[in-house]
C-alpha cells in the first residue's frame, strides 16, 4: 500500500513538472501591425513580414524564446495588447495616451514620419499653414497625437489602414497625409502617389523611436525584452536593416562604383565631377527614394573590385551577360546600348561589301556570336577598346568596326575624324546595361528595384534624348503606354458633363479663335489630347480679356482654363493641375534701348502689362521702382511700347515672339527676363472638380517630349505664304505696266529699284540696330541669345563643353563720376577693343548692358583653358588708358560657367556666370571666379 502510494505521489509529481515545462515553453504573442511597410506587414500569402519581425526573430533566437505573431489592424493591435490579449507589442511610437496604457521597453530601431503634401501645396512649408486643410492618417497612429501638440486647431481624416489611406489619396480625398519614411508595397500606387506628393514636397513630423510595448506592471518581461535585444549583435542588426530598407542608418548614403571614360553615359567633367546619362539616372533614382548617392569614379576593373572589398554599395552599370558574367546579383536593367557597324572611308551599301575583309571588335561584346554570323565571310579581330579600333581603321589594318555607337560618335567627335566614318545603320546589336550588386544585399537588389518602378518611361526618355543624341540609338521604351485608370476613376469621369474650356480670343499661339472660328492652338491640341485620353467632352468658351476670363473660372460660369500660373493667392480659389508647358516671360523694348536681363535695370521706367496677370501683384509687392501701365491683352501692350506710353511690355515669350512678327513692330525687340525665366503654365480648374486633377494628371504625364516638339512645330513654323502672296501680286502688277508701255514699265522699274534699294538698306539698318550695340560695335543681348543657343546645340551634339565668361569693368562707375560720360565712354571702347584682341574668330564677345559683357568661349579643352583666358584678361588691364593727357585705370571682374556642367539652358549659364562674377566683385574685383 505505501508502495502504491508513493508511486502515486512521484506520478503526480512527474506531471506537475511536466505540465510547470510545458508552461514555461508556451510561446509570447506578439501583436503587429497589418500595413507597416517595410516594417510590420502582411506578405501577399499572409505571413507576418518586416524589418521588426525579422529583429524579433532574432531576439527569440537569441533568448531561446518561441514566439508567435498575431497580425491586426493598427488600432486593433493597441487594443489586443491592452486587454492582455497579447505579450509584447512589436513597436510603435510613444505618447501621453499609450503611457498610460502600456509599459515600454528600450528603443530597438526609428524612424523618420513626415507630411506628405500634394503638388500644389508646394508652398507649405509650416504646420501653421496647414490649418485650412484635413490631414489623413491612420486610425490609432501617433500621428495625430504628435502633431496635435504642436499645432491646435489642425483637422485630421482617419482612415482604418494604411492602404485605406492610399486609395484616398489616389481618389483626391486627401491633399495631406501622415505617413513614415520607406516606400509601399504596390508599386503602381507607390508611383501613382509620388507622382502627386513628390518627396521634396513632405515637411518632417519627427524622428519617433520605436518601442516594444507590454502591458502595465510586467517589469520581468521587461527586462528580458531588454536583455535579448542587447545580445543581438551589431552585424544582425546591420544585415536586417539593409535587407529591408536597402542601406544601414549609420551609413545611409549609398557609395556608387562609377566605371569612367565612357562619355556620354559616364565621364568626368571640367569641374572634377562625374556626369553623363547614368549619372542623371541615379540622381533621378536618388530623387525619389530619398536616399542620398555619392558617385565613386574608377575604371571599369577598379570599380568591380570596389563593390567586391566593399568599398561600394553597388555598380553603375554593367555590361553583365551569359558571356560576361561577374558573378554579382542583377540588380536592375539600367538601360539597354545599341552597337553598329562603323566603315572607313567607303559607306556601305550592303554586308556583301565586307566579304573577305577584317572587321573589328571587342572581345567582351556579348553579340559576338550574333556579329559572325551576320557576317560569315569576314574575319574578326579584336581590339580592347573603341579608341584602338578607330586607329586600326585610319591605319588600314581593319576595313570597319563594330562597338556601342553613342560611345562611338563621341570618339570620333573628339577626334575629327567623324567625316572619314560611315554608319551603317540596319545592322545593331543591343547589350544589357544591370546595376549589379553583391549576392547578398538582396534587401538593397529590393531597393534598388523598388526605387525604378517610381520612374516613369518619359522621365528615362527625356534622360536619354538630352545624352543621346542619334535617335536611332534611343532604346528607352515608348512612354505613350495606354493610360491606367482604376475603376473608381473610369466610374468618375463617365459621370462628367461636357467641361467648359475658356480660352483667348487672340493670344496666339498659345491659344486663339482661328478663321472657322473655332479654338485653335497649343493649348488647344494638348487639351484636347488629354479629353480624348480620358473620354471626355470639352466644349470651348471663348474670352477677349484675360481678368474676365479668370473671374469666370473662380465663378464656376467655366470648368477649366490653360496657361494659369499657380499662385499662393489663386490657390484659394483655384486647383491647379502638373505643369505642362514651358512659360518663360520676356520683355519687349525699343531697339533703341538698352537690353535688359532682369527687372531691376527696368527701375524708374513704365512698363506694360496685361490687367490680372499673376506677375501684376509681384511687381507691386516688391520695390522695382516701376510704374505699371495696365493693358487689355498683348496686342495692345505692344501698341503701348511703339507708340512710346510705355517703356517695356512684359509677356510670356512665345506668345510674343508670335505678335512682333507683324510689319508694324520692326522697331521694337524682345529679351528673356532671368527673374521669371523657369515660370510653367498649369491647367486651373473649378474647385467643383478636385477628384479630376490627379486624373488629369496622370494624362500629362503621358505626353512625352517628342509630342511636345510636334505641336511646337505646328504652331511655331514659318509661314511664308504671305511673302509669296505679295511677290505674285508685284510680278502681276509689274507685268500690267510693261503692257501699258515700254517706257512707264522702264520708269516704273527704276522707280521700284530704288525703293527696293532704300527699303534694303532700311531694313539692314534696321537688323544692325537690332543685333549690335551702337557704341561698342560688339553683338548686344538679342544677336548674343542666338549666339548661345548656337553654341549650345553645337557642343550638346559633339558632346563637348563650352565657357561662358560674364566680365565687368569694376571702376567704370568711378571713370564717370571723375572724369566725365564721354571720357567713360572712350574708356568703355578701349576696354572693349582689348578684350576683342584677346578672343579668337569663333569666339563672341556681346555687350550684356552698361558696363557688363559676355564672351562665348567655343569648344575650350578644359576649364583650365578657360581659367588661363580669363587670367590673360586681367593682366590685360594692368597697364592703364592714356585719354588727353590722362591715365585712366581700368579692371575687370569674371564669372565663368561651364556648359553643361553648370546649366543646359542659356538662362541657367548666364545666371552662373553672373553670379560667380558678384563673387569676384565682392572679393576687390580684378580677378574671376568658377565653380
């Protein structure tokens, strides 16, 4: 009997032990959020995913605890943990609300949470001037508590999730919202909503420690949360972080092996710095991620072995192949080269031609099985470079080559020896370009993918149209893809009445009533490009003056205008649609006034403007000095200048330079205005119509650059039609007369002779004047503005660099005031007469205005050259002026900007160059400055 007791006892015993194991073993709940992504989320086959979930993991490794994760919607997952339906919360952020709920553990990671504002509330810079609008966020989030304490009175939205609060967003039901650092999941939404909410558009909230939370008063658990993170080591940490955001907090920046000497895809430029298409791609990359780059120059080899020992993230571009394998991870497909067949001397008109001959190549081109046998009748050679292959060929060894054609025009560009090659354009190969990374940053391969799919194909084409300039080697997919519309959208525009479009009688060729009467030009076409795209219906409603046009469309008596500048004041009244079309603003004068670039040299004058232009109460606000002369429309701004009430009209450029080819301006002349040179036009649209503008959106996104130069060429061509009019009446007049009598047609041809003669010499007279400064003889501002874009397209299609030098006579102010204007003026002859020696025939020396000038430096080799000119110049001017018994000093300060590297526009250039020119005056004149 006490055997069998005992026996009892020890089983009892035996189960309590067991069943005090099976406690102790019970795995914690941990409660996550649904839609944190990257941090906490549910994968597409609902498994618990994350940078938060893969660090727990590691803590149940290391602390040999089992876990199990409970997923919830945001709020819920508060809710689960307060009841004591979970153990631990995986990480949120604290505040005054969950302090009371919760007890927290030591901060295991951050991140950045931000406001993420629409396009047109760019302007937004402060929590303060938010107050107007509703803000999106999550149900539960920290969001609203944070931001509440910093301002009051701001109004949310809340929404039950995350991707709740995406697709309102994307229905135009939020213009901001809350939201963390990282990129979504979807990426046609992730795009979809970068496009509308750009990244340099957010404001930070703040930088929020995320916290493991339990609940109240379980201090041992605690500790144990503590202990375990503790143990994880510094690489684990490193390893998740870069697995799931691409990079690691202590080194966020990205370190790029950049392969060199491949212009125009890659090369270093007169300022030290790399440029070229992959580099406009990467910083476009770097754009909208958020995530800074840095580019690290080596030759092709140094540059693997950069990424190899780490001292890369990963590779610009590769031509990685089945043939050329690196063993690294493709990352992804940056771009796709075309190769050709280069002859020498002799083009070809078929392959038959190169039977029996050598043809050269690359060892490494991944077509060389494809090159022989396109051409089986010929012997390959090959040669380590383009530069080798282009010198074989002038020596006779090899009759053509075969290598990546943009890379090889620029060769034979910068050599001279582009005439002596032919292209033979049907026969190419196309090799992959992979940014490559290392095998295992697959987190960063993630990133890198991610951060493509937020780039459209008409951002890469216009990258690409700007480095490449044969067409024919473009390869960049066409970005006129069919537009994508959710049905939530299709559903919203099929509910749409036809939309009253206002549009100006006469402002061509923006917009204007043709001769049928109907709503003709280049607002015309893309409005109607975007209608068709989206099905709808525009019916156009036609005004004569701009203001009524304006006040129609706050009223709502009009649906949607072109061409409206977006304001903070229109703002309010108004939406504004993604800009769509360049507007610089220039300046129309009389020839026989001094140009003017800005309008500052414009103070003490009268200058025109069209009445409720935006720019109207820009120039009240701000102290030019000017007074304004109020004007119905551009015809008669243009009337109030040749008629001399006023000095200057402003206007936009292209409408402009359409009005002053009429007869009756021959004495007036049009300048850019730097101050308003990068203005856009904008689509304004009712109030009434806000779910319309992110869809109308998404249909300017679809015209692409080449679209935009045919409808230029359409309403900007020359029309010669009416010269030859005029010619055919004059040949018909001059044959009647030789009818009438042989005399009165001789007499009456003399006559016409003479007139033709002075009317020749008028307007020779009359194009000097408009093209050369009266005093110095030199180009003035509108010969020299051709100049430039001259020289622009010149070295954009050789690829080369260009200079421009703004130069300044310092004491030119002092000459005057101690001697007098006309010995000024001698001294502004000699100073130029100097500078003109110093330049060669293909350069251009123009007078910018005043005591200002321009040089144009063509196809300079470096900016070393363009430094030793500039040195030459002032030493130039060491020596003073002897003027009637007089010596009169004279120096000059210079600012130089190098094309492209410091703009591709003429207006960027010249903004450079002046500035770098303030630099010199500032710091005692008689000397220049670069970059």
């Amino acid at each position: 009997m006490n055997s069998l007791i005992r026996f009892l006892i020890g089983l009892t015993c035996c189960f309590s032990f067991l069943l005090a194991a099976a406690e102790s073993q019970k795995p914690l709940v941990l409660v996550m959020g649904e839609d944190s992504y990257p941090y906490q989320f549910v994968s597409d086959n609902g498994e618990p995913k994350g940078l938060l979930v893969d660090l727990w993991r590691e803590w149940a490794s290391q602390t040999h605890t089992p876990v199990v994760f409970v997923v919830r919607h945001w709020k819920d997952s508060l809710i689960q943990l307060a009841e004591g339906d979970a153990d631990i919360h995986l990480g949120m952020g604290i505040t005054d609300e969950r302090r009371e709920l919760f007890d927290f553990a030591s901060p295991i990671t951050s991140v950045s949470t931000y406001l993420y504002l629409r396009n047109n509330l760019k302007d937004k810079t402060a929590f303060s001037q938010l107050l107007p609008y509703r803000i999106g966020v999550v149900r539960g989030s920290s969001h609203q508590s944070i931001l509440s304490q910093q301002v009051n009175g701001l109004a949310f939205s809340e929404y039950s999730s995350r991707a709740a609060l995406m697709d309102a967003v994307l229905n135009g039901e939020v213009d901001i919202f809350a939201g963390m650092e990282g990129y979504l999941k979807d990426s046609v939404v992730s795009r979809a909503v970068l496009e509308a909410f750009p990244l340099d558009n957010r404001i930070l909230i703040k930088k929020t420690a995320i916290v493991p939370a339990v609940t109240k008063g379980d201090s041992a658990l605690l500790e144990k949360i503590n202990t375990g993170m503790s143990e994880i080591s510094q690489e684990s940490l490193e390893h998740i972080e870069k697995n799931w955001l691409g990079y690691s907090r202590d080194t966020r920046t990205l370190v790029i092996a950049t392969t060199n000497n491949i212009e125009p895809f890659v090369d270093i430029g007169g300022d030290g710095q790399p440029h070229g298409m992959y580099i406009d791609i990467w910083n476009l990359w770097s754009k909208k991620t958020g995530i800074p780059v840095e580019f690290k120059p080596e030759s092709m080899a140094n540059a693997l072995d950069d990424l190899k020992y780490n001292r890369a993230d990963f590779h610009i571009g590769y031509p990685e192949s089945d043939t050329m394998k690196t063993n690294y991870h493709r990352a992804q497909l940056l771009y796709q080269v075309k190769s050709r067949l280069f002859s020498f001397k002799q083009p070809l008109s078929d392959l038959a031609a190169l039977d029996g001959k050598i043809v050269g190549a690359v060892p490494t081109a991944p077509y060389i099985d494809k090159l022989r046998a396109a051409l089986p009748e010929v012997e390959l050679k090959l040669y380590s470079g383009v530069d080798q292959m282009i010198e074989a060929a002038q020596q006779g060894h090899i009759s053509a080559f075969v290598a990546s054609s943009a890379w090889t025009q620029h060769y034979l560009l910068k050599a001279g020896a582009w005439a002596d090659f032919h292209l033979y354009r049907p026969l190419y190969f196309t090799t992959d370009i992979y940014a490559l990374t290392r095998n295992e940053d697959k987190g960063l391969a993630q990133r890198i993918s991610a951060g493509f799919e937020l780039i459209t194909p008409a951002e890469l084409g216009r990258i690409e149209a700007k480095w490449v300039i044969d067409s024919d080697d473009h390869t960049v997919a066409d970005a006129h893809q069919p537009l994508k519309l959710s049905a939530e959208e299709q559903a919203y525009l099929a509910r749409l009445p036809a939309l009253k479009m206002g549009f100006l009688q006469s402002w061509k060729p923006m917009e204007f009533e043709d001769k049928q009467g109907l709503f003709a030009g280049i607002n015309s076409q893309i409005s109607e490009q975007i209608a068709t795209a989206l099905n709808l219906k525009l019916k156009p409603v036609m005004f004569t003056e701009w203001n009524a046009l304006l006040t129609a469309l706050k009223r709502g008596d009009i649906d949607i205008a072109g061409s409206v500048a977006q304001t903070p004041d229109r703002e309010a009244s108004l939406l504004f649609s993604e800009s769509y079309w360049p507007s610089p603003w220039g300046l129309v004068t009389n020839l026989n006034q001094v140009t003017a670039f800005n309008l500052a040299q414009l103070s003490g004058k009268r200058l025109a403007i069209v009445e409720d232009y935006h720019l109207v109460s820009n120039l009240v606000s701000k102290d030019y000095g000017i007074e304004l002369v109020l004007v119905p429309n551009t015809r008669a701004g243009i009337d109030a200048v040749a008629q001399g009430k006023a000095d200057g009209f402003i206007e936009k450029v292209i409408n402009m330079s359409v009005a002053l080819m009429d007869d009756d301006y021959h004495s007036l002349k049009m300048s850019v205005l730097a101050d308003f040179s990068e203005e856009q036009s904008h689509f304004g649209l009712h109030p009434s119509l806000k779910p319309l503008v992110p869809i109308w959106d998404k249909a300017i996104s679809q015209i692409s650059v080449e679209m935009q130069q045919a409808i230029y060429q359409r309403w900007l061509g020359n029309n010669e039609q009416g010269h030859s009019a005029q010619l055919t009446w004059r040949s018909s007049f001059y044959l009647l007369l030789l009818l009438s009598g042989v005399l009165i047609a001789l007499v009456s041809w003399f006559a016409f002779q003479r007139g033709a003669r002075r009317h020749n010499g008028l307007q020779q007279q009359i194009v000097k004047l408009g093209h050369f400064d009266t005093l110095t003889g030199l180009p003035n501002r509108t010969l020299l503005d051709d100049r430039l874009e001259q020289s622009m397209l010149l070295h954009r299609r050789e690829m080369q660099p260009f200079a421009v030098l703004f130069i300044s006579f310092d004491n030119m102010h002092t000459v005057n005031q101690q001697y007098d204007h006309q010995i000024g003026d001698q001294v502004l002859k000699l100073g130029t007469s100097k500078l003109k020696k110093m330049i060669r025939k293909s350069d251009t020396l123009a007078r910018f205005g005043g005591n200002e000038f321009v040089l144009i430096l063509n196809r300079p080799k470096d900016l070393d050259k363009v430094c030793q000119v500039a040195d030459g110049m002032i030493s130039a001017f060491a020596a003073p002026f002897a003027i009637n018994g007089d010596h009169v000093a004279l120096s000059v300060s210079i600012g130089i900007a190098m094309y492209p590297n410091e703009g591709d526009t003429v207006v960027e250039l010249l903004k450079v160059a002046d500035k770098h020119m303030a630099r010199a005056v500032a710091q005692g004149g008689n000397c220049y400055r670069s970059a």
